[in-house]
C-alpha cells in the first residue's frame, strides 16, 4: 500500500484503492434487529414494502424463481441461521470466513466450500470477522462484544478479549493490530497476539462505525449522536471532531476513504454524506439525496418509510464516489465536479456496494437477494447474479474481481463467479 502523498494532499486522481465500506451492522432478521439499537432500518418500515413491491408488481411467484435461480458455483450451508458476514484472506484470496446468527463463525475454503475450522467459543450473533492484511491471523467478534483471534496456520486461538456491545471492528492494513468500536462509545485497539491495549474515548453514545486511514496512523470513527472524529492512533488524542454543522444530523452509518486517505467520506442515517478533507477536518462538500419515492404519512401504528445511507465508496481509477441507499438509490457522485452523475435504481434496499480495484465497475448487494454489477461511467447494469432466497446481508470480492462471495438470511453463504463481457 502506497504511503499518503503528503499531508495536505487532496487528489482526486491518482492511484487510489478500494477501501472496504464498513458498516454499521447486520440488517435483516427479525429478533436481531429488535435487539439492535443500532440498526438504521428496521423490517416494518423497509423490507416489508420492498418485499410486497416485488411480490406485486413483478409475475406472481417472483420469490419461487428467487429460489429457483442459482447461479453460483459454491454454496457454503454449515450455517444454521442468517449468515451477518463474510471476509476473504487478502494473501490468496483463496479462504472465506463467516460469522451468523447461530453464534457461529466457520473458515472455509472458497473454491470448493470445504470447511477448514470452526472459530468456536461465541454465545452470541457473529456480526464481525475478518483476515489480518496478511492472512496470518483471523478474527471473529460477536454482538455481547467478545473478539478472538485465530491462527489461520494452526487453526490455534491464540487471544481473546472482551468489551462492550460491539458495533464494527476491523484489521490494520499493514500490521497485527486489531480496532473496534463498541456502543459505549469507545474504540479499543490491541496488538496481535500480545493483546496492548488502547482505548480512544468518544462521546457517550455508540461508536457505530470506523476505519482505519491508509497511512495506518488515523483512524476516523463515526458516532450515533451525528459526529465524527479523526484519530492519531499513537498519541491515542482525537485530530478533528466534527459536530453540529458540520457533523450529521442522525447517526452515523458508514465511514470510507480513498486510497492516499486524503478524502474521507461519512454517510448517515440523515440520507446527507460529507465528503471530508482528512489533513484539515474540514467538509470539502455535502451530497445529498431526496428520497426516491415520497414519503407517505404513516398511519396509526405505522412507521414512515425511512431512508438513509447504507454503504458508500470511492473509485480507484476515476474521481467518483457511489453512495447506497436504503430505498435502492445507487447515486454516483463525480468528485472533480461535486455532482450527481448516475442514479441506477434497484426494486429493494441496498445494503452494501463496493468498487473492483482497478475499474469504474461498482457491486451492489440488497434486500431482494441479488448482487449487481454497474457501469459507473454510464450508469448502465452490466449483469446481475442470483443464487439466495433471502435477502443478502455482506459480500466480498476478490482482488482480480473474478469471484463475489455472499452471505445472507437464508443460512447460506454462496460463490458467485463474475464473467465480464468487457474482459
């Protein structure tokens, strides 16, 4: 990974990377949702309009062909309940690891679906695991906020550890050091396997997102009361706090930034995402995005329909940035011109997007159980792959962009190899 071009350093162009959304939790099931507080969307004000919608309006019996079409190579079925989410080994590519509902979470090989190792020891839902950057070790956290790490080689647990409810966690992108926010508003960081610790004390609300900044240096963490905060993960002191004005109104959902990290982005719950200097602290621009459909009033015991920002992410090889939002907005923003380019539409809510690393072609996953490719430079659906009968939860793609990894409600976790036209 390339060092930040200097401090100050604001490009658009360049040879930015993919720097994998982080989200704010699962969405879906109907138990875990009522526990999450942190959930921006809740299944009476989304999912069932969006399910009745494709129930409705396409030919009867959509659901049926949902099962019916499968066009995945690998279905991987050891688990017993919804599937949050799912990593790749960033080494090979070669291994997947899973975290679900049923307090599992399984590694297991992505060419043929053979399992390799439980990761054992949960009480509660998986929401977070993930390869460190390289391969060496694997991580697991559940919701009740216990993490433990895992020596992929040995498939030896070699540290555990637990905090509060946990909220995201994620690998450093060049060392054994693991960050996590939990719903106390704390982020913690520890060495691997040593178990150092560091905590970085936010505000008395969740810390509902982060994300490590490429220099390795900066972390910036989202918050549930509309803030965010860049921190020096060595001096352990917060460098910029965003707040009232410049901050978001609701909570924050999803924080990204582009490859030398001099542009960070945050979306919210307010349907607003900042785009944010990382060496200033300072809102370079604010997109925002009117709801699709108008919001009808909600009646006695109804939930108005809701929208907010779900996944968002910066190109590598052009200045653009996509932005996913809960009524099925894929926007594409270009960043040299601060303007919307492209408004691709899906039936359902999205729950995840993320760009291949060396093209302008953007994945999404959503609610109504496919995952898509698009064409940001037109704005056009290159293809679309079906497989699962739920809607889907996480995905991954691998570096070449030949293989998408997914997970979702129906229990399962499934292969999908993307043949490209273009390619």
């Amino acid at each position: 990974m390339e060092p930040a071009e200097g401090p100050g350093a604001l490009g658009f162009h360049g040879d930015e990377e993919i720097i994998e959304v982080v989200e704010l939790g699962p969405a879906g099931p109907d138990d875990l949702a009522d526990e999450m507080e942190d959930v921006d969307f809740d299944d009476e004000g989304a999912e069932e309009p969006d399910a009745e919608a494709w129930e409705t309006e396409d030919d009867e019996g959509v659901e049926d062909s949902m099962e019916a079409q499968d066009d995945s190579e690998v279905t991987f079925n050891q688990h017993s309940a919804s599937v949050f989410c799912v990593s790749l080994d960033p080494k090979t590519n070669t291994l997947a690891v899973t975290g679900g509902e049923d307090d599992k979470a399984f590694v297991w090989r992505v060419s043929d679906g053979e399992l390799l190792f439980e990761c054992s020891g949960h009480k509660d839902s998986v929401t977070c695991a993930g390869f460190s950057h390289d391969s060496v070790f694997v991580a697991t956290g559940d919701m009740s906020g216990l993490i433990k790490v895992w020596r992929v080689e040995t498939k030896e647990e070699v540290w555990s550890f637990e905090v509060g409810d946990l909220e995201w966690m994620e690998w450093h992108p060049q060392a054994h050091v693991l960050l996590a926010g939990t719903a106390d508003g704390n982020s913690w960081m520890w060495k691997i396997p040593s178990g150092d610790c560091k905590t970085f004390q936010g505000p008395a609300c969740p810390a509902t997102c982060g994300r490590i900044l490429p220099d390795g240096k900066r972390a910036v963490v989202g918050y549930e009361d509309g803030t965010m905060r860049i921190w020096d993960l060595k001096q352990g002191t917060s460098l910029h706090v965003l707040k009232g004005q410049d901050g978001h109104q609701d909570p924050l959902t999803c924080v990204a930034s582009n490859q030398d990290g001099s542009l960070i982005m945050t979306g919210s719950v307010d349907c607003h995402t900042k785009l944010v200097n990382s060496a200033t602290g300072k809102v370079v621009c604010v997109f925002k995005m009117e709801s699709a459909a108008p919001k009808a009033p909600a009646g006695e015991g109804e939930e108005a329909e809701s929208n907010s920002v779900e996944s968002l992410g910066f190109c590598n090889v052009m200045p653009l940035a996509a932005v996913g939002y809960l009524d099925g907005t894929l926007a594409i923003f270009d960043l040299s011109t601060q303007s919307l380019r492209h408004k691709c539409q899906h039936e359902s809510g999205i729950v995840q997007l993320l760009w291949e690393e060396s093209s302008a072609v953007v994945y999404t996953c959503s609610l109504d159980g496919a995952v898509r490719l698009w064409d940001a430079r037109s704005g056009k659906m290159i293809s679309e792959y079906r497989g699962h009968s739920a809607e889907i939860l996480d995905f991954a793609v691998n570096k070449d962009a030949s293989i998408v990894v997914t997970t979702s409600g129906d229990h399962q976790a499934k292969v999908f190899c993307v043949q490209r036209p273009d390619r």
